[in-house]
C-alpha cells in the first residue's frame, strides 16, 4: 500500500522538477539574450536588438529606461542569476532530494519577490513605456507559472507541513494551480490589449 501511495508522490516529484528546470532553462536563456543584446547596444548605440520587431514590439525602450535598471544596473542581471534556483531546485529533486520546510518558505519568498518585480515590469511596460519586449514576455511567461506553482506545492505535497483537511485543500487548490495560471495570463493580455491594442499589431 506504501509503494503504490509513493509511486504517483514519486511521479508528481519529478514532473514539477522536470517542470522547474524547464521554466528556469527558458527564463535564463531569455535573461541571456536580453543581457547580450543591451551589451551590444551599449557597445554600439546604433544596434537594433533582435527583439526590436516594430514600435510597440520592441525591448530597445525597456534596456535604455530607468525601469530596466532599477538597482542602478540591467535587470537581466538578476534574470540571469535568479533563473538558476528552479533549475537548481528542479535537478536536487531529480537526484531525490528532500528540502526542509524553512527551504520551501525561503524559496516561495524568492519566488513571490519575483513575481511581485515582473507584475511591476508588466505595468510599466505596458501604462509608462507603451512597448512589449519580447525577451520580457518571455519573462513574464515563465515567472508566473513559477510562482503559481511554486506557492502551492510545499503545501500539497507535504514539503511544509499542514493539517490532514488543510494539505487536502492545498492538494485540491494545486491540482487547479493550471487555471490560476491561465487566467493570469488573460488577465495581463487583456490589459495589454486596451492599453496598447496589441492585436491589431500582429494581425497586420
């Protein structure tokens, strides 16, 4: 009875693990991209990044405003390094690791520290600087899915402890973390879409 409980426990471990490295591959690699084109840019002013694709879609007005550095240097910098913490979670939990709760807590801080940055990105992109970077959404994509889920798991799974009703809660809630996702993603393109009327940009 013990294995075939820990079997799907074993299957739901590795799948968010697998989940994490991949989400945290794609978040880095498109840090990287956007820290190599704002060198280059810096290098060269002339240089049109590869994500400049028309006036709204663009990342040249992002890398060169105060937003884009809001610590005094590029925020791809933090991209870069703070990407490497689901992948690094995702691969501990391949090889079996199992964190202690303080871990979890830290983590869904670093995590909710993230998400609240990008939701402040999201707005001033959308409300102050009028454009959509690709590199950004990209960002974006990836950052929510990464809270969503990473605020729900420790609970679902027992990573933070709860009571018998509060983790099956937490288990009911986390088998429905694909919807919050979902409807956070609306939520931000539908305010994209009447603020910067973005369908009309991609249905030229």
């Amino acid at each position: 009875m013990t294995s075939l409980a820990a079997a799907p426990s074993a299957r739901s471990r590795r799948a968010y693990a697998v989940f994490s490295i991949v989400l945290g591959a794609i978040g880095w690699f498109a840090s990287f991209e956007l820290i190599t084109e704002y060198i280059k840019k810096l290098k060269n002013p002339d240089y049109v990044p590869n994500c400049s694709v028309s006036i709204l879609v663009t990342c040249g007005p992002n890398m060169d405003s105060a937003q884009g550095s809001l610590l005094g240097f590029s925020n791809t910098i933090l991209g870069v390094a703070a990407f490497v913490a689901p992948i690094a979670v995702g691969v501990a939990l391949l090889a079996g690791a199992r964190f202690a709760p303080w871990f979890w807590g830290l983590y869904q801080v670093g995590l909710l520290a993230g998400f609240v940055f990008v939701c402040w990105l999201q707005y001033q992109s959308i409300f102050v600087l009028g454009t959509l970077c690709p590199w950004c959404m990209v960002v974006w994509a990836v950052m929510i899915p990464l809270w969503w889920s990473g605020l729900a798991r420790p609970f679902a799974s027992g990573g933070i402890p709860l009571g018998p009703n509060a983790r099956r809660l937490a288990q009911t809630l986390y088998s429905w973390v694909w919807v919050v996702v979902l409807v956070n993603y609306l939520v931000v393109a539908a305010i994209a879409q009447m603020q910067l009327n973005w369908f009309a940009e991609f249905a030229r």
